[in-house]
C-alpha cells in the first residue's frame, strides 16, 4: 500500500449542549463574575493542533464541529465560536457537519463568517449535497399525495383484486392514481430527465413513497 497520510480533527462534536466539564467553565462564569471568562475548549482546540492531541504527539490538521437540525442551540454556538477563535489562533481550516433539510449551513455563514471573520474559502460544509431545494419539495409534495390520495385507495384497489377472477386484474383506481399523479408532476420521478434528480436527490424523494409495517 502507498504511504497514506491521515488527517484527523480538533473539535466538538455535539448537536445540543456541551460537554459536562465545559458547563461550569469558561463563558459560563460570565454572568457570575460579570467579566468575560476565556473558553478552555479553545486552548485545548489549539493545544491539538499546535503540540498534539492528548500528548500523543499527533497534530490535528483540521477543526471540526457540528450543528445539526436542532439548530442554533447554546452549545452549539459555544463550539462554534470557540472553533473561530482556534482557527484564527492556528489557521487550521474548518469542517462543519451540516443539516441540508433544515438550512444550518446559514447559521455557519453567519456566525462564523459573518460574525466571527472566518474566511469562508476556509470552511467545508458537510453534507452540504445531500440534498437541494427541488428534492425537498418533490419529498414533501409526494409524502402529501401519498397521505391523501394513494393510502386511502388502498382498501379499494384491495375490494377490486378480491371480487376479480383475473389473477392479472389492475382495479380502475390505480389509473386514476396515475391521472392525479400526473397533475403535480409526480409521476416517473425516478427518470433524471423528469425530476431533474441525481441518484442521491432522489433517494429521500423515493423514502417518501413508501411506508413499513412493524410485524
């Protein structure tokens, strides 16, 4: 095998609160002492990268935290920002775990960029294709004509099969399916050329089309 070089990162990786240790440290004592109280996750951010993690002596090259579709919450934004701090201290670029669906790699933008100077030509946002705007729509609009339309038909197309001797019978409901899954465009969703979707964009969109029973 080739000489392989890996890269692993300093951070925090959590998508609510902080650590136990953090809470009654660093900015946590603001309000108490009415001073700013420094972060001790950034000395330990920079510590990591610039001397090595945990006395191992292994240097991480990167910084890494994540905000997922909780969103914004206090911890998070305490990583967050202690991150900016560590990487304008070491110029280590950032990698953020990101959540498409709810938009939090906004959030990113605008405290770290924004808010806190990070370069954004610094920052890789991960995650960040899962997904798109037209995927969304299409999985929300689909699991809505499911709901409405293709779950209720489901006794009728039922009724039908039973009281026909043609073991090949397709009842009328499912033509008419077809019919109103056409007006939304929701109908051949798998073919790029209709949707507009790679493989991975319409995975999501597919999930919404089915549903599973716990035996």
């Amino acid at each position: 095998m080739p000489k392989l070089n890996i890269i692993v990162a300093a951070g925090l990786y959590t998508y609510d609160s902080v650590p136990f240790f953090f809470v009654g440290r660093g900015p946590a004592l603001n309000a108490v002492l009415n001073t700013e109280v420094p972060d001790p996750m950034v000395d330990m951010f920079v510590q990591d990268i610039t001397e090595g993690i945990t006395g191992t002596g292994v240097r991480a090259g990167m910084l890494k935290y994540a905000i997922e579709d909780q969103g914004m919450t206090p911890g998070v934004e305490r990583v967050m920002r202690a991150v900016a701090t560590a990487h304008h201290r070491t110029g280590a670029p950032v990698t953020v775990h990101t959540h498409p669906g709810s938009r939090s790699g906004l959030e990113v933008k605008r405290v770290l960029c924004e808010e806190e100077g990070v370069d954004p030509r610094r920052i890789v946002l991960g995650h960040s294709g899962d997904t798109t705007d037209r995927s969304r729509e299409l999985r929300e609009c689909l699991a809505a004509f499911m709901e409405e339309c293709v779950y209720p038909a489901e006794a009728v197309y039922a009724r039908g099969r039973a009281t026909s001797l043609d073991p090949h019978h397709v009842p009328p409901v499912v033509e008419d399916l077809q019919v109103e899954a056409r007006s939304p465009g929701l109908w051949n969703l798998f073919l790029p050329g209709v949707s507009g979707l790679g493989n991975v964009e319409y995975a999501p969109v597919r999930g919404a089309a089915s549903r599973w029973y716990p035996g």
